[in-house]
C-alpha cells in the first residue's frame, strides 16, 4: 500500500487517513521493508503523523532536492513516554541527538526506518517525522522584503543588553555572554502594531528574520544543523531540545524589584497546542535570596500572574486566552484543525506584520531583590520534538529596570560648564528620573556637604533638603542664587549628595562660584588707501560672555566693515552677558595716489666691463615710496626708499622702465613714466692656432684677428707669447687678454695641439713547439702621424712578420713626419714530450661491472689533459682514473697543452658476467584448488645459486625454487650466483579458472487453478560437469534437476555447481500467487407481481472485463435467459446464485439473491344498488 502525502497540520485528518490503513510487521531485527509509506515532503520545513507497524515503520521520502541536506527528527505523538523512536537512513547519514538524523539527498526518493529499540508491542502507536531542508531559511527569508516588523541580527550579545535591553544606567552589567546560531538573536522595530510595544531585542529558535510578516505560512521555520541543550530549558518540558538560544549575564540592581516586559510568540499555534511541540522558553535568574528548581537555585520569572508558566499549553486561545493574541487571517486551512476550534481570526496590522500564528499580551518578568548584590540571568529558548515551527521571545526596550530613582547634574552661566560667575545671576542643579514612572511625583532628599567652600547666606541663597518632581515631568531645575559680594576669593564650591542615589554608593555633584574676569574691548587704528575698505574688530574677552555691541553707525555685530572716502573716526560699545560694558574707538585714515618718473642714459663695457651708470627716479605723494622696474621686460627685485629723487646706480646694459609704485605705508596704488636705455661696447678677438710638429718640439704658433671697441689695442699673453701674433710656442693652452683705447677689455683662449707620441707595442708573439714548428711576431703602433715603416733585425718585414726561427728580433718605427721608435721581441722554444702509464685492478663482474684504471705515474699539473679510448668508458675519460663497464684494451693519451706534445700508455681489461639459468612451470588455480606448488625444475641449482620468488600470492617457500600460491597472477623467479653476482629471472604466469556457471530461472504465479507450476532453469549451465540444487518453501519434485514442480508462492533458489572447477552460481525466483477472487454482487432483492410477471436480476456491482465470466444457477426458481450475463431475466421466485470466474486466475465468487412473489388479487365487494323511487330519483 502506497499513499502520497501533501503537508498535513490536521491531526484529526491525520488519524483518519492512517487508522484505515493495515501495515505488514516487518521482522523486529529488519532486513528492508516488507512495505513502504510513501511520503512526498514539501519545499519548507513538515510533520507527519505516522503509527508504528509493531516495532518500526518504513518510509519512503520523495520530492527530496538532489544535493540539499536534510535533517529528520522523530518523537512520540502523544507526549514523553518510556521509549524512544530512532531513525535509520541512506548511506552516510548521521545521528543527531535522540530520534535525530541528517543526510544528503543522492536522489529524489529516499527509504528511512523509524524503529523502537528493544520494544516489540508498539502496534499503532503514534509518532511524529519532521522534515527539515538546510536551505529552507534562506529562501524564505529572501521572499520577505518590506514587511513592517524589522530584523536585525548583526550586532553582539553585549550590544543587545547593554544598549537595547537595558532602561537607563543605574546598574551594573557584566559577563554577557551568548550561545545558539548568532541569525537566533538580535534587534527588531516597527511591532507596535502587532505586539504591543515598537522596539527591542529578540530571542528564537530558528531565524529572527522569520518573524517579518505577513502571515503568509502556516509553519515558518528554519532548522539549525546544532541543536545544542540547555539543563534548565529541559527542566520544564519534557520533549527533546533542538535550536537552543541562550542570552546570560550578571547584574547589581539598585532597587529591590528588577522587571521588564516581553512578548511569547509561536508558529505552532494553534494546531500544536496540546502535543509533544511545546516549544520552551524561561528568564532563569539566580543569587541572594533566591531559591527555585533550576541551575543555581534559579527561579523563572516567565509566569502569568497566578505564577503559571508561558507556554504554547499553557496559554491559547483556550487555555488563560485573557493573555493570548491569535494571529491567523480568516480562510486559513489550519482553522479547520480540531485544535484550532474556537480560535479567533485576524486582519489588519498584526496578520500584516508579524509572521507568527499566536503570541500573548504584553507580559511583565519582574522579582524581588537585595540592592548592591550581584544576580545572574539567563534568557533562553528551543524548539521542542524537532527543529522546525519557529517560536521567539520579544523584550521591550529600555524595559529591564534594575533600580534607581533619579540622578543630579550642574549647570552654570558660563555655557557648558558648572562655574556660576558672580554679579551674573545664578546656576542650577538639575534632578532627572531614572526609569521611573513619570504617572507619579517624585521627592528625593540631598544634603549640602561640609567640603563646600561656598558659604550659605554669603555667597548664595540656602538652599532647601528635598525638592519634588512633578507628576508628568522628567526632571526638576533647583535655581541656586548667587550674590555678588565684590571680594576677590578666587573659585568656592557648593557641593551636594544625594541621599537616595541611583548607584549603590551616594553621587556628588559640584557647583563652582568664580568672580568675573574684567572685559576687556580694543579697536585699532587704521591708514587706507582711497577706495579701500577695512573689517573693525574689538576683540572683546573677560567678563562674562555673550557679548553685545553698539556701533557708532548704528550696527550691533561683533564687527563692521567700513569704506569712508575721507579720514573717519568710528566708537563701538561693548556689553558683556552680566551688564557690564567698556568703549573703544578707531581713526580710519585716507592717504593720497603717488607718481613716479625714471631720466638719465649713457654706455657700459661688455659684460660690466667695471663701469656703472646713475639713473634719476622723481616721486609724488607720500613717503615711503616703493617701486618696480624692468631690465629689457625682466621684472626686477622691488626698492622702498623715503628719498626724493633717487638714484637708482645700474651696471648693466639694456633698457630701463618703471611698472608701479605705493606709498604710505599701506601700498596705496600710483601711476609711473619714464623709459631710458644704457647701450653696450663690444671687442671682438679671434685666434688661430698651428700645432708642433712632433711630440715634444716648440714649433707652434698664434695668429690674432681684432676688431670693434677703440684701436690703439694692447696684448697680454698667458703663459707666454707677445705680440699680436707669438711664435715658437709648445703645445699647450693659451689665453690673451686684449684691451682698446678706452680700457674696455676682451679675453679669449685657444689651444695648440701636441702630436701623439710614437708607441709600438708587442701583443702577439706565436713560439716554436710541438704545434708550432716557426715563431712570428705581431705589433701595433699608435701616436705619431700615420704612415709607418718598419726595419727588423736580424730578419724580418712588414708589421707582422712570420717564418722566423726561435731568437731576439728589433723593429725600428718612422711615421710620416720622421719622427722614430724601436721595439724588441723574442721567439722561445719547447718540444719535451710528457710522461703516460696506464694500470688496471680485479675483473668486471654482475655485482662489480664497473672497475677504474690507473693513470698514476704520468704526467700531472694544469698544463696537462687526458683522453682514455676503449669498448666501455662510463665516466671519467678525460681523467687520470676512468671508470669502465666492459673488457678489452684501453689507450690513454697524454697532451702537454703547453706546447702541445703528447705521449700514450695502453692496459688490457678482463671480465666474468656469465648469468644462471631460471626457468618454472605450474598448474592452474580453481574454485576447488585454492593452492599449487610451482615448480623450478631446470633452474641452475647448487650452493652458489639462491632463489627469490616474487607475485600476488606466495603462501610459503618464497626463496625455493618450488614455492606454494594462492592467487593467480605473474610470478617471477630470480636465480643469483653468488660468486659472480650474475642474476637469471623467468616470469611464470599461474593460471585460475574460477568462471561460475549459469544460474537462470523463471517461474509462472500459483493461481486458483494452477495448485502447483514448474519452474523454468533455461538459461542455466548445462552438461556432464554440471549439478543443480533447489530451495525454497513448497518443493514438489525435480529439487536436483532444473525444472523442479512447487506448489507455494515465494522465492526459490537455484544453485548450479562446475565439477570440473568446483564452482558455483545462484539465482532467485520469485513464483507469486494469484488467488484473488473476484467480485461477486448479484444485486438487491426483486418482486414478481400482476403488473411484472417476470423481473430482471442486477449483476453489474460484480467484477467486469473481458476476462470475467457470469453464471445464474437456481434450484427453485426458472432463469427466461442472460443465464450467462450479469443481468438475467426470471419469470419465478426463489433464490438464484450468481456465480463470478476471473478466466485469468481461474478463482470463483458467489452472491445470492432472492425473488419473491406478490399475486394476492385485491378484495371486491359489491353492495345493493338503492331502490330509485319517487323520492329518490337518482343513486350512485
């Protein structure tokens, strides 16, 4: 029986769907299901009603999600009982808890087993599967955007406590910690219109993001994969704990009464009011005087009133429904649970809102404490039986009140600070409730204390030891009188205490009295330029500000900008905040336009030649003046003088123009003429050098070319020369300074170059040696002038001669101008031949096959190389000891690189590598020959010789040449002789012939008439070496053959040996049963009467189809005809049988029916007709 479920919240639905319903009992210890209950899960989060079939049920979970984790959770439906359901899953699920599991979806259908361990008479009873999906949160969560209540859940425990939760700051907060998923806490807004206060924090069992409205689910949930516990939360129900959320800390009120208001709000209202779902909450505080069931004698504060705690049972919308808000919209299926009978709707703002089914009213948690002591909290939830159907707590804002009554501040007249200045009124203390009710009048009491250096009476008004708050408002300004007693004593206090504090040590607060500072107020004056404006500014300080000004214009701000055409004086008077003012005055003065004029000329030497030139600058206006010129447009540093005129002395050509001038002071603007130009005197002087002949000779000479400035020229040489044109000079450089008539002067310098000296130079001469049987000689020449000659001797010619014998040659050098130098060379001689020895050590063997020679007695140094030729060189051949692998002859050559003589040495290399011989057979490995000898027969064999076998399967004898193995596969053997080392291998393959036979069968169902079928082993193995062998429950005959005759329905195994390898191979068959009868159902009762003397009988509720056949039998009555129909005709009463055959399965079903007869003729009776007479004229 297969059922697919959708997502039920009904119970009732539930226990009428599944108490219909007849499971097979599986065996107690399972093998797989006998049956399966298919249920189709949803998108998001469900529970199932489900009844155990003796002591476990099998599901089938479809609509599963490939890839997305699932977590599963089973618990008693009718409360907490002495057992415990489990659940078994697919392959790699996990254990969760008691009754809990977690597993990822391979496919869409997935098989679990819910089981009682140990419990074997649990026939029908109820229990609950919820299915979760990991991924259910998210999703839900991203189709809630904009709705009213608001989330937030990133922010910390202490942040939640200490600037939400608590009201005001009369207290002390520490230890906040938190533990659960950090997405089951954090802040919300906008619940007023569904919970009954704004803001605050909020506390769940899934995610607090869930709580958004609308109401647009019937179960909002999200599964934390850790589920966690809590001792104190499992105190109160009895159900196991999944998403614990926990928010603790420690506290020292003030007051003797701590509280705060909440909301309980849940998703498993109200279809889960009354089961195992009663999600838990509970405020657990503990400490002095305290004393309850709970973790350090704690006591929960999460009561009604009458000290019933909030649950989902405990308060709904019948039980203390006076507390209770349902929040279900009106056509809600959940309404048709019989939980739910009763329970109100909701439209609007809440259903609008707030996500969640139901929650209460608003609630107070409050308890009665010692002040100054130190107690601990612990707000905690979870949901109860599984993971899903979220339920939270909300706490209102600033609603946790620890105590305290109100708190004093101090305000002076000097802004933002205590200080009350003398003469200026006076200052306040300001008294401010403290988380109190503003519905009622507050008195607090305060004393002055003696550490005030103020005096009563003298320095300020007494002041009273109480004041009162009115009803309504939020604090109380007492007024504090100070006098001005017009002694200077430096700074008094007033300080006072409260005496009854909002801490649990007394506050202070401080009143300061200091005398005024004189005000003090400063204009300056002021020059200007006409046109100018200027910014007039007091700078007004001591006294007590604010500040006020009176302007003698008329304006009152702090400062004024003025513009007068002519000198101005202007007055301000300025006030300070006690009454107190001071005057002070500015003349603005107005200064003139200045003019400036530049006259004057004459000529300077080139490059300043040492002359300067006096220019004349004229002014107007008022002194000082300050001016700018320009040298041929170049803008020059500026000049401030008081002299008129001024002489402006120039040592520079160019022009001359003035740009601006100011005067006064200020730098009132002018207007400037005047332009002159100084002129320039030029000498030209240009040398022409001619250089010595040869390096080292005075031969040079100077020709002088002069022009421009005065003639009448004089020369001045340096380091020698005279004249206009010297001779008879070295190289070197020279300088001359020419001067004309009028002493302007002109300096030049110019350089006579000297000839390079001749420079041979040997760089290459080749010996006479082994390589080289002549020398020659190569040489370069640098400096002198080129075209060169060379002369050898004794022999020799050209740069580069060749050919020569071994000896001392001298070259003499001439270049073009004669000029000579000599170079000396010597060619050397070398042909001595170096020493070659060749050795060698033992022979080249298996375990030795690489030997080194012995290069030892040749020669050796860095001049000498080696080269090694032979059959086998490995490494080594250009060294004195190569390394060989083979035998033979080996030459070894000796080369002196120096003169490139060689000489050779050879030495004769033996060998012994003549390898053993290995060879080996076996026979083959079957079903029935799990083991076999190998054997090594031919091998080499003697006490030189071991073996090493190596394969898959070697059981024993590993080092023998006959070993014994258990698995087919490659096997090598390894003969070693041990005098030589030389190695043989052989590699065996060991054969196995482990085939099955063919086991095939198929078998025809028993039927009705069918009692007993053979069954078909076609297929199978067949021949001499084959047996076969059945089993099952209703063997008839032929158990060894393969087509044995059975007369039970169920499975049958055939076993189908090989004899020649001894293996085997099975098949099942299942042979069913078909013996289901059909319907029968010859309809209701029929009448033979006068009207109907013959009636038609009703078959057609009976089984139809082709393979039905019908049968009227009677043995009283008469059938007209369709005696093989469903419907017949009969004309007599009695009973008639319908008989029914399934032609398929040959079974028969019979239904009686009976006819009977109404022939009875009514009565007649007919009276005298009335006589008509005279009378009676007519009868009837």
């Amino acid at each position: 029986m297969h059922l697919t479920f959708t997502r039920f919240r009904c119970l009732a639905l539930f226990f009428f769907l599944f108490t219909s319903l007849a499971f097979q009992n599986p065996a107690t210890q399972s093998h797989g299901p006998t049956e399966l209950l298919k249920i189709t899960v949803e998108e998001g989060p469900s529970r199932h009603l489900l009844f155990l079939s003796g002591q476990e049920l099998w599901v089938d979970l479809c609509g599963l999600k490939k890839g997305t984790r699932y977590r599963l959770q089973a618990n008693p439906a009718n409360g907490p009982q002495v057992w415990t359901p489990q659940i078994d899953g697919p392959e790699g699920a996990t254990t969760k808890g008691e009754g809990g599991l977690e597993f990822l979806a391979t496919r869409s259908c997935q098989v679990v087993r819910i089981f009682v361990p140990g419990k074997t008479t649990l026939d029908r009873a109820p229990v609950y599967l919820t299915v979760s999906p990991d991924d259910w949160s998210a999703a839900a969560a991203a189709q809630k955007v904009l709705a009213p209540i608001s989330t937030n859940s990133n922010f910390p425990a202490s942040h939640l406590i200490q600037n939400v939760f608590i009201g005001g700051d009369c207290y002390e907060v520490s230890n906040i910690t938190a533990t659960g998923n950090t997405l089951s806490r954090g802040t919300f807004t906008n619940g007023a219109t569904s919970l009954g206060f704004n803001d605050g924090i909020v506390l769940s069992s899934g995610n607090i993001a869930n709580a958004t409205g609308p109401n647009n689910q019937t179960g909002a949930s999200t599964d934390f994969p850790v589920n966690g516990t809590d001792p104190d939360l499992a105190m109160i129900t009895g159900g196991s704990l999944n998403d614990v959320a926990v928010i603790q800390f420690d506290f020292t009120p003030s007051a003797d009464l701590v509280e705060f208001e909440y909301v309980f709000a849940s998703e498993e209202y109200c279809d889960y009011v009354g089961s195992v779902f009663n999600d838990v909450f509970g405020f657990f505080i503990s400490g002095p005087g305290i004393t309850g069931p709970f973790s350090n004698n704690a006591a929960n504060i999460a009561v009604l009133p009458n000290g019933t705690p909030v649950t989902i049972n405990n308060v709904n919308h019948v039980s203390n429904p006076a507390y209770y808000v349902g929040n279900i919209p009106p056509g809600s299926g959940q309404l048709t649970d019989p939980d739910c009978a009763g329970h109100p709707t909701t439209t609007g703002a809440p259903v609008n809102d707030n996500q969640f089914d139901g929650f209460t009213t608003v609630l107070t948690a409050s308890a009665q404490v010692i002040p100054c002591s130190t107690y601990h909290i612990k707000l905690a939830i979870a949901d109860v039986g599984d993971g899903i159907f979220d339920s939270a707590v909300f706490l209102k804002a600033n609603s946790f009140s620890t105590g305290g009554t109100a708190k004093v501040d101090a305000t002076g007249t000097v802004q933002g600070t205590n200080i009350v200045q003398e003469g200026c009124g006076g200052g306040y203390f300001v008294f401010i409730r403290d988380g109190q009710d503003l519905s009622q009048p507050l008195t607090i009491n305060f004393t002055v204390l003696s550490i005030s250096t103020a005096t009563p009476g003298l320095d300020y008004a007494a002041l009273p030891t109480s004041i009162t708050i009115p009803a309504g408002q939020s604090q109380y300004d007492l007024f504090v009188d100070v006098f001005a007693d017009l002694i200077a004593e430096g700074i008094e206090s007033i300080v006072i205490e409260l005496d009854v504090p909002c801490q649990c040590s007394n506050p202070t607060i401080e009143l300061l009295i200091e005398d005024p500072p004189p005000l003090l107020a400063n204009l300056q004056d002021e020059e200007l330029c006409a046109s100018e404006p200027v910014t007039l500014n007091p700078g007004a300080s001591g006294g007590v500000p604010n500040y006020s000004y009176q302007w003698s214009t008329g304006a009152t701000s702090p400062t004024i900008t003025v513009n007068p055409n002519t000198t101005t004086s202007y007055t301000v008077t300025v006030t300070d905040n006690c009454g107190n003012s001071t005057e002070t005055t500015s003349t603005v003065t107005i200064l003139p336009s200045p003019t400036a004029d530049i006259s004057g000329g004459g000529t300077l030497c080139e490059n300043g030649g040492g002359g300067t030139v006096d220019l004349t600058i004229n002014f107007t206006g008022t002194g000082p003046w300050t001016f700018t010129y320009t040298l041929d447009g170049v803008p020059q540093p500026p000049v401030t003088t008081s002299d008129n005129p001024y002489i402006l002395t120039v040592s520079e050509t160019g022009s001359f123009a003035l740009t601006d001038v100011t005067s006064g002071g200020v730098g009132c603007p002018g207007t400037v003429s005047g332009n002159v130009t100084i002129n320039e005197t030029i000498i030209n002087a240009n040398p022409t050098p001619d250089p010595v002949s040869c390096n080292g000779v005075s031969d040079g000479s100077i020709n002088l070319n002069v022009s421009g400035g005065t003639p009448g020229y004089t020369f001045q040489w340096s380091p020698a020369g005279s004249g206009q044109n010297p001779t008879g000079l070295p190289a070197g450089t020279y300088t001359v300074t020419v001067t004309d008539a009028n002493g302007c002067t002109e300096t030049v310098s110019t350089t006579i170059q000297d000839v390079p000296a001749l420079s041979p130079s040997v760089n290459n001469v080749v010996d006479v040696d082994c390589n080289n049987p002549t020398g020659s000689i190569g040489i370069s020449v640098s400096g002198g002038t080129p075209g060169y000659t060379y002369q050898w001797s004794p022999s020799g010619s050209g740069q580069n001669p060749t050919g020569l014998p071994a000896g001392t040659y001298t070259v003499t050098i001439t270049d073009a101008n004669g000029c000579t130098e000599t170079a000396t060379a010597t060619i050397a001689e070398d042909v001595t031949p170096p020493n070659a020895a060749a050795n060698v050590t033992g022979l080249i063997t298996c375990s030795e096959p690489d030997i080194t020679l012995s290069g030892t007695g040749s020669s050796t140094g860095p001049d000498f190389t080696y080269q090694w030729t032979g059959p086998g060189i490995v490494s080594g051949g250009t060294t004195l000891n190569p390394t060989v692998n083979a035998p033979g002859t080996y030459t070894l050559t000796v080369t002196n690189n120096a003169n490139g003589c060689t000489q050779t040495a050879t030495v004769s290399v033996a060998a012994d590598q003549t390898p053993p011989v290995a060879t080996a057979t076996a026979p083959m490995l079957t079903c029935a020959v799990t083991s076999v000898t190998v054997s090594g027969t031919g091998s080499s064999t003697g006490p030189d010789f071991s073996y090493q076998w190596t394969g898959p399967g070697i059981v024993s004898g590993g080092n023998t040449l006959n070993p014994t193995v258990n698995q087919p596969g490659s096997y090598m053997l390894t003969v070693t002789n041990s005098i030589n080392g030389c190695t043989e291998t052989f590699n065996l393959n060991v054969g196995q012939d482990v085939t099955p036979p063919n086991a095939v069968a198929t078998a025809p169902s028993l039927t009705c008439v069918d009692l007993q079928v053979t069954i078909n082993g076609a297929g199978s193995s067949t021949g001499p070496n084959f047996s076969y062998q059945w089993t099952g429950p209703g063997i008839v005959s032929g158990g060894t053959s393969l087509n044995p005759v059975v007369n039970a329905a169920g499975s049958y195994t055939l076993t189908v040996t090989n004899n020649a390898n001894g293996c085997t191979g099975t098949t099942n068959v299942n042979v069913g049963l078909d013996n289901t009868p059909p319907v029968a159902n010859a309809g209701p009762p029929q009448q033979i009467d006068c009207t109907h003397s013959q009636v038609q009988l009703n078959g057609s509720g009976s089984a139809s189809g082709s393979n039905i056949g019908y049968f009227w039998s009677t043995t009283n009555g008469n059938i007209v005809s369709g005696q093989n129909s469903a419907t017949p005709t009969v004309n007599e009463p009695g009973t008639y049988v319908l008989t029914v055959t399934n032609n398929t399965n040959g079974c028969t079903a019979q239904s009686t029916v009976t006819v009977t007869e109404d022939v009875t003729p009514p009565l007649a009776v007919v009276l005298p007709a009335p006589l008509v007479d005279c009378f009676t004229p007519q009868v009837t």
